[in-house]
C-alpha cells in the first residue's frame, strides 16, 4: 500500500514536471541535494506584507478637445427624399453605424458645455442635437413604453442599446407653439386624433425624454426668424416656448420635472436678431426656475462643416456653437475626420498611498510628475469624480462632483 503512494507520487511528479515543460531538476533533487539548514531557526513572527505599490487609473483627453454636434431635423420613411430637413429612418441606421465605427459616442449637451462629458476608454465625443422638436419622427413611445423604430431617437435608442459604448444622449430644441403632436401610429405613419389626446401623449413624451438623457431646450415658441423679431417679442417667444413646456410636464402631474429643463437657445435658421437690444434679450434671457441663458447654438450649412469647440478649447464662445446640418455627404465627412477629434485615453498616476488615492492635492501631485516625466499627457483628467486640467506645465482642479455618488475607485469607469 505504501509503495503504491509512493508510486503515484512520483507519477504526479513525473507529470506535473512534463507538463510545465520547465524540466526542473532541482524540484526532484531539492531535497536530498540541499537539505534545509538546521541551525537556522525558523522566523516566529510573521513578516510585515511588503506593500503593493498602488496606482490610481485616470482617464485624459488630450490635444484639441472638439466635437461634432450634427443638427437634425425631422425623420422620414423611404418615400421622401434625403434632405438637409429630412433624414430617411435607412440612411440614419447606416449613419450611426458608421459613425460608431469612426470611435464616437454620445455626450450630453450638458455635460458638454459644464466641462463634465466623458466617453469610454479608446472613443470620442459626439454631439446629436434636433431642431423644431417635438415631432412623432424623432420622438415616439409605444404603448408598450418602448421607443418607436418610426422616431429617430427610437432608432438610436435601439443601436445604443446594442452597442453600450456608444452611448445614448441628445437634445431637442423646441418650438410648442407651432405643431401638433402626431400621437396615433397607423398604417407606419403619425396622425393627430380628435380632441386633447395628443396632449397627453406629448407631455408623456417629454417625460419620457428627460428621465432618459434627452435634453430639452429652446427654439422660440413658433420658429420666428429672429432677424425680423422685434427685442420685447424675442423675449415673448422664449418665455412663452418655457412656459408651455412646463405647462405640459403639470398636464400630467411631473412639474417636479421642470428643474431638469436648462436653457439653450438654438437659432432658428440660425438667424441673429437684428439689433442689438434683439441680441440682449437673448442673452439676458432667465427661463422660469431662474437659470441664464447657458449658450446659443447656431447652424450651418452642411458644406461647411465646422466642429464645435469644448470649454477646454481656446476658441470656445458659448454664444456661438457651431452645429453640422445633417445631410448623407455631411456625416460622411463627420465620420472621415474624426481624426481630428481626440479619443479618451488611459494614464496610470502613481505609486501612491491607497488611502490617498482620491485627495484633491495627492491626485494633483501624482499628474504632476507624470505629465513631467511624460507618462502621460497633459489634457483634462478624471479621475473618480473628480477632473483636471493639466496645462502648460500646471495642474488644477477644474471640477469636483457636487452630486453624491459612489466612493472614488482607482479605475473609473467613462460615463
Ligand atoms: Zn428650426
């Protein structure tokens, strides 16, 4: 019976040292070529555990922080033509293939503008704006709750929901005071039934809009061109498009939800006003819970693509955003040049104390040296909750999260 251990020992052995390869002799041999010294006592207290070095994940953005913020309009089945208005339903899937392909993904307008945005590790950011909302063909819920494949931002929600990194952010400039509100789906169009029910069915919209990550925001309450607008007028059309926003959010009892509205203005035809008391009254703009006009979105015409400066960026004007009208040949270039804007990277900052790993100041220090010693880059950092800016040879805090979130981890994960 022993030697039969014995003898299976010396297989395990025999196999375990074929099988790693190594043909470690001195694994057999060690204990009868060099026995263990017996004069030397063994250590009775255990030793301290050297400590592992910790390094704390940030992601960065460097070079020219930029994005494209494409314009849309409305959406259409096949039987209309592809226009600087009208985005056909097949070319707009294609569009955000190719566009996922090209690294983007979606930020916030938000986000955008406060210096917050954030993407995934390897991809860059993105802007999807949609002017003279709200329509049924870029926003519709089905009774089941889910977003109709008949609505643009249906159609994305489905291609986000495929691919997660790519993200699911937009925002609607609206004018409530020229349109109904297609709220029956028949025979693969939108109608408007008989009575108030469209109503309804908007105010859920809107709902629905703001509690998934699409912004809602101003774009005069009947579409005037502004350039024809009288100053006390223009301050009509911002406040009236406001009010009755809100007016539908208490339709159905979620004015709790008129804090989350901001203001933006978006140009429409991307006209200024004529005079400059036209073009003060929109800046001076406060919307109803007390919030200053945070910038003007303008438009341009698709053969002119221009990309849209972030808050990082020199030649940043929040009263003049350039936006890129949607057209087929216009997001082929979006998707061609996104070169031009830079991807999210990641920089490991360390060693350091774990216990130290989300202090403003130790955080500040560690970027320091790696952008001195060229482990990383300068650019925006964020790190847990917390950004910065490493610029010309200094590092400051550019932000640090008000809203309670969960305690900083050493490998934040991008939004
Ligand atoms: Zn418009």
């Amino acid at each position: 019976m022993k030697n039969k251990i014995l003898l299976v020992s010396i297989s395990v052995l025999f196999i375990a040292v074929t099988l790693t390869g190594c043909g470690s002799i001195p694994f057999l041999s060690t204990p009868t070529s060099t026995p263990l010294p017996t004069n030397t006592p063994l250590p009775t207290a255990t030793p301290t555990a050297t400590p592992v070095p910790y390094y704390v994940t940030a992601s960065v953005m460097s070079g020219t922080i930029q994005a494209p913020a494409i314009l849309y309009h409305r959406f259409t089945n096949d039987t209309h033509d592809a226009t600087s208005t009208y985005t056909r339903y097949s070319d707009f899937k294609k569009e955000l293939q190719s566009l996922y392909d090209a690294g983007y993904s979606l930020v916030s307008m938000s986000s955008w503008l406060d210096g917050t945005f954030s993407v995934p590790e390897g991809r860059k950011p993105l802007l999807f704006t949609l002017d003279d909302g709200i329509s049924s063909d870029q926003l519709y819920i089905n009774s089941d709750g889910t977003p109709s494949q008949y609505s643009g931002l249906g159609i994305l929600y489905d291609f986000s929901k495929q691919n997660p990194d790519f993200g699911y952010a937009a925002s609607i400039y609206t004018n409530m005071g020229d349109k109904y509100y297609g709220d029956i789906f028949a025979n693969n169009w939108f109608y408007v039934s008989e009575g108030d029910a469209w109503k309804t069915k908007l105010a859920n919209t809107i709902v629905w809009a703001i509690e998934n990550n699409i912004e809602l925001y101003n774009h005069t309450y009947s579409h005037v061109d502004l350039s024809l607008t009288k100053a006390t007028d223009i301050s009509y059309q911002l406040q009236k498009n406001d009010a009755t926003e809100r007016d539908f959010l208490a339709l159905v009892n979620r004015s709790d939800l008129d804090t989350k509205l901001g203001n933006i203005l978006a140009l429409p035809w991307g006209n200024w006003p004529a005079s400059q008391e036209g073009v003060d009254a929109i800046k001076n703009y406060v919307n109803p819970e007390g919030k200053p006009l945070s910038a003007i979105m303008e438009a341009y015409n698709a053969d002119e693509p221009k990309l849209t400066p972030s808050v990082f960026s020199s030649d940043f004007n929040k009263w003049s955003l350039p936006r890129i009208t949607a057209t087929v040949s216009s997001v082929e270039w979006i998707a061609s040049h996104s070169n031009e804007i830079p991807s999210m990277q990641s920089c490991k900052l360390g060693p350091t104390d774990e216990s130290k790993a989300s202090d403003t100041a130790t955080l500040q220090a560690l970027i320091t040296s790696a952008v001195q010693a060229a482990t990383c880059p300068e650019g925006v950092y964020h790190v847990g909750d917390q950004i910065f800016v490493a610029q010309n040879g200094t590092v400051s805090l550019y932000k640090k999260a008000t809203t309670v979130s969960a305690a900083p981890t050493s490998t934040p994960t991008a939004q």
